[in-house]
C-alpha cells in the first residue's frame, strides 16, 4: 500500500520509467550470483549461518539476523529470500547504498512475494537519505525517506517508492526489510527520474 501523498508521484515516475526504460542505478538489480556482479557470497541452501548474501548488496539487521538465500523469483529471473527471525525487534533485510545528484527524485521499485501468513509480519521497500546540517556539517539522525509496506497476500505485488533526495551526503539507501517474516524479492530498480516528470 502506498500513502495518499505519494501516489500521483509514484505513478507519473512510474509511467516515465515504461515509456524511457532507463537502466537501474542499483548493482545488480537480479540477484545474480556471479562474482563479477559485485562483492558477496552466495548460498544455495536456507542453512543457520547461511547468509547468501547477493553480491552488491549488503546485509542488515537489528537483533537476529535470520537467513537469507537465492531462490527463483518472479518470472523466470532469480529472486532473494529472507526469512526474519520470529519477534517485535527481529529486523533483516538488504541494502545497497548509491551515489545520486542533488537535488534529485527517485523511484524505487521492487517486486515481493510473503511466504505463509503471519498478519503480524512486515514487509517493506524503504529509500533512506540521511541528512547533513548545514552549519555543523554532523549527520542528523532524521532522514528523508519513502516506504512503501506489502499488503497481506502471499501473491506477488509491486512496491514502489518515490522520494525527493535534497540533503548532503548524496548516497541513497535502497533497503529491502523484513520484520517477523518471510518473503522472496526479485526485480529490484532505483530511477533517476527528471525534474518535471512527476509534478
């Protein structure tokens, strides 16, 4: 589900992206396995201990970290599963961090799959742009940010961010985040979208 106020944005950067078919400013955007991807391990087994981490993408947690492995994804293109431990603080996911121009808007989009349901699982596409003060030059603990959460279905569903990326450093978090459950991703992009296309 996406918030009111994003939604026109969300479709006309969306539109643009169909229509331009842009490239990806995510590092191996399919979750190949190939070493020349990007840096990472791979793992074809779900095991404890087993990360499976896709190269270009980095790990992230808050308490256990759960699993992670490759598995098909949507279509016949491959797709990452990553199973959060069970728990209120049990977070895991992927990330990646890309350098962008600012001022600048972009979209994220990923597609995802829950595996079983657990109502109280969650299941989000997040865009993270930290902030600099502009006379200190400290990072701020605020950030500007998109989320996008996964409807409760065990179908696969898009989800789709927009945001505006003003503040210095200019390094976006592109975070693929799990929080007491289990789901499989697959088709992740991050577009640069002009200005004027989505207002």
């Amino acid at each position: 589900s996406l918030p009111e106020s994003e939604l026109g944005d969300v479709i006309r950067g969306y539109l643009w992206v169909i229509q331009n078919r842009p490239a990806s400013l995510l590092v191996n955007s399919q979750f190949d396995t190939d070493p020349k991807a990007g840096k990472g391990m791979e793992a074809q087994q779900p095991h404890p201990g087993s990360w499976g981490v896709p190269p270009g993408w980095q790990r992230w947690a808050t308490g256990t970290f759960g699993r992670i492995f490759m598995v098909p994804g949507r279509g016949e293109r491959r797709g990452v599963r990553i199973q959060g431990e069970q728990g209120r603080y049990a977070r895991a996911g992927l990330f990646q961090k890309v350098l962008v121009k600012r001022p600048g808007r972009y979209l994220g989009i990923v597609w995802v799959k829950r595996v079983g349901e657990n109502p109280a699982s969650h299941v989000s596409l997040q865009l993270l742009s930290p902030r600099i003060h502009e006379e200190t030059r400290e990072l701020e603990r605020r950030s500007s940010r998109g989320f996008c959460l996964a409807a409760p279905t065990t179908e696969w569903q898009p989800l789709m961010v927009y945001v505006d990326a003003p503040f210095e450093p200019v390094r976006l978090y592109f975070l693929l985040k799990v929080e007491g459950g289990d789901a499989i991703f697959s088709d992740a992009a991050l577009y640069s979208i002009p200005a004027g296309k989505t207002r």
